[in-house]
C-alpha cells in the first residue's frame, strides 16, 4: 500500500511539473477540455433547471387529471386541422352532467379564463387574470391560503360576488393593510375578497400566468360577467389513484359525452381529453434536442483538447526519455511507467474539466428570469467522469509508448 502510495505521489510530482513547466502551451491545450465541458455541463444544468422549473408549474395542473376541451394539447397528422374549428365547445350542462354521472371521478370541475382583465380599489389597480371556478377546483389544484378562507359551496352555487385574489393582486389593492372583508371592482362589479393566497412567485412556465396574479371567482359570477361573449370552459376531472393510467376514467368520460352530443358510433370523438403529460412530453423532446446539441458542440471541443493532452503528453514522454531509463534501470516495472504517464494525463484533463464545471457554477450566480440554475452533484459528478474518460483515452497512447521503452537506449538519448 505504502509502494502505491509513493508511486501515486510520484506521478502527482511529475504531472505538477509539466503544469508549471509549460503553463502557457498547458493552459491552451487543456482549453478545449475545459469549453467541452463547459458547454455540456452547461447545457445539462439549464435543461435540469427547466425541467425543475416547468414540472413545478405543472404542478398547477393537478395529479391524475384530464381536462376536456375542445382543442387538443397536441396535434397528430391523420386529423385534419379544419375538423378542431368544427367542434362544440364544452358546456356548462355537461359538466353537470359529468359530475352527477361519473363513478370514476374524485372531483368535476367547471373552470375558464380571462386574462388583461382590470381590478380597482379605489385610486388602485391592476391587471390580472381573472379564473371563474367550481367548488371542488381546490381538489384539482393547489390553492394555498395565506389570510382567509376557500369559498363554500353555497357561495358556488349562489353565483355569489366573492373572490379569491392573489398575493400582488392584494398587495398593489391593498398596501399595508387587509384586504379581507374590503371589496374590489371587476368588470365593473363589486366583489367581497374572502381569501388571499400565499406568495409563491412566477415558474419558468406557469400554465395560467403568475398565481400571484390571479383573482378567482365562482364561474357561474364569471359567466355573468361575460355572458355577451360566451367564455370558454374547460371540464376538469380528476381520477382515483386505483385507477392506473385513468383509462376506466377516460371511457367512461368519453362514454357519457358522445351519448350527450348524439355522436354515432362510426363519427369521431368532438372533443379532446387532454392530460398534463402530454405537455410534458413535448417538452422534454425539446430538451433531449438542446441535450444533443451540447454533446456535439462539448464533444468537438473536448476532441480538441484531448489531441492538446496527448501532444503534452509525447512532449513530456519525449523530455523525460533519460529519466524513463533510469527507472527503469532501477527496476521499475512497466505498469508503473505506465501508470505514472497515465496519471498525469487524466488529471491534467480533470483539472481542465475542473475549470469548467467552475465555470459553469459561476454561471448559476446569473438572474435568467425566473429561472433558478442550480448545479447538481450529478452534474459534477458527469463532468468530473468525462474528463477523467479524455484523459485516460488521450494519454493511453504516449504512456503505453514509455513504458515500452528500452532502459539502455532510453539512459543513452538526449
């Protein structure tokens, strides 16, 4: 153990030298290891954070959901575009009746919304967005309450003017004080605040716009309000977590609506159940392409800086010749020649994907929006490895040619 000790510092020593020895051709040839991966630790860190980020906000989609509307969240190339125009939009009967008739349903909600939509309190205010919601949208989705209370279902019912705001809606209505019990306009009514929610800022993609900026009220108040222009409503149901992949939930939604629009069994569905995955999905394709691209662009650099590595390393063979020899000549074994110039060329390409993946923390300091950059261990740990991969790749060659060398002709060159 004390012998592999030694040996590991010697070649330590050694790779040290070379470092100091040529710092400048050492800096320019280890700057490709360090662009490679810098641009593929890059590229993964903002992927990860996107990907954080996004699901955070899908989060506000709800778990187990399906929502039917008319539009799908994704296109497929055997439906003709001009059928989607064609269909109805779903109602408020329908939603009635899917909430009385589903048994495979933990929740039905009614919910659509407007956004640009102007609150006053007084000489204040503010353009949010407006969401017109069922009773049971808080089994669908997360609504903290920071001050106050949920609606209550005779306020649902009722089409009562209450609202639920947000936390910048009350804070630009309301400064420095509470906003529970005081009354807001919307469209031009008056509506009692029983609720505000808690802070929680904008995600990198928040499906519905900033929950800080929303004000919520029961859709039949909504519908009111814009009878003239008919609102569009989405049905949002949500499912048991024994029912896997919600397919006993989906035949029966599609079951219930097709016997309601009196579609015969040869038509197509006129609607579309959409689920949050699908997003999802479409997403992550993107980002496998972004992840792609950083491979390529990190391995070209990283193709660079490992020819950089293995010219220091013949340089370093090609200068140390007399010493090879007589270490040889002492007794050392080829493994350990080997080892030695192995050595130094993995940690000078780890040292150069050190610069990197440092570089890559500095850039988490960077404000893009709302998007928080966080390097992972994983990360690190990638980086680290790929390095060590380049240099045990670009350095088997002149460390193999060392160890190979004869003691005698080596103790003889110059």
């Amino acid at each position: 153990m004390l012998i592999i000790f030694r040996q590991v510092l010697e070649s330590f020593r050694f790779a040290w030298q070379a470092l100091r020895s040529n710092l400048l051709r050492t800096t320019l040839s280890l700057l490709g290891v360090t662009i490679g991966i810098f641009a593929i630790i890059a590229v993964f860190t903002i992927v990860d954070s996107m990907q954080r980020s996004i699901k955070e906000s899908l989060g506000s989609l709800g778990t187990n959901v399906v929502y039917i509307q008319k539009w799908p969240f994704s296109f497929t190339d055997d439906y003709p575009w001009w059928k989607y125009f064609q269909r109805p939009e779903p109602k408020y009967n329908e939603y009635r009746l899917l909430s009385e008739r589903l048994e495979n349903a933990k929740a039905v909600v009614a919910m659509s919304g407007r956004g640009g939509v102007t609150m006053k309190n007084g000489n204040n205010s503010v353009s949010a967005r407006l969401s017109g919601v069922s009773y049971d949208y808080k089994e669908v989705s997360d609504v903290p309450i920071a001050q106050g209370r949920y609606f209550t279902p005779q306020e649902m019912e009722a089409a009562r003017n209450v609202t639920l705001i947000g936390w910048e809606v009350a804070d630009k209505l309301f400064p420095n004080q509470s906003p529970i019990g005081q009354t807001i306009q919307i469209a031009g009514l008056k509506f009692s605040v029983i609720g505000v929610g808690e802070k929680k800022g904008a995600g990198f993609l928040e499906i519905g716009g900033n929950p800080d900026l929303r004000c919520i009220i029961p859709y039949n108040s909504f519908a009111k309000l814009f009878s003239s222009s008919r609102p569009n409503l989405t049905i949002c149901v949500k499912g048991y977590e024994s029912d896997p992949g919600l397919t006993n939930l989906e035949g029966e939604i599609k079951g219930l609506l097709r016997a309601r629009r009196s579609l015969r069994p040869t038509q197509e569905d006129s609607f579309a159940i959409n689920r949050p995955e699908a997003v999802v999905g479409f997403i992550s394709g993107i980002f496998s392409v972004l992840t792609f691209a950083g491979w390529i662009i990190g391995g070209f650099s990283m193709l660079v800086g490992g020819f950089g590595i293995a010219n220091i390393m013949f340089v370093s063979v090609k200068e140390r010749t007399n010493i090879i020899g007589i270490q040889k000549s002492l007794g050392a074994k080829n493994y350990v020649i080997l080892l030695q110039f192995l050595f130094e060329a993995v940690l000078l390409a780890v040292v150069g994907g050190l610069v990197g993946i440092l570089l890559v923390y500095l850039l988490s300091f960077m404000q893009l929006g709302s998007l928080d950059i966080v390097l992972t261990p994983g990360n690190i740990l990638l980086g680290t490895l790929v390095s060590v991969i380049i240099g045990t790749i670009f350095g088997i060659i002149p460390a193999a040619l060392a160890a190979r060398m004869n003691p005698v002709d080596a103790i003889r060159s110059k």
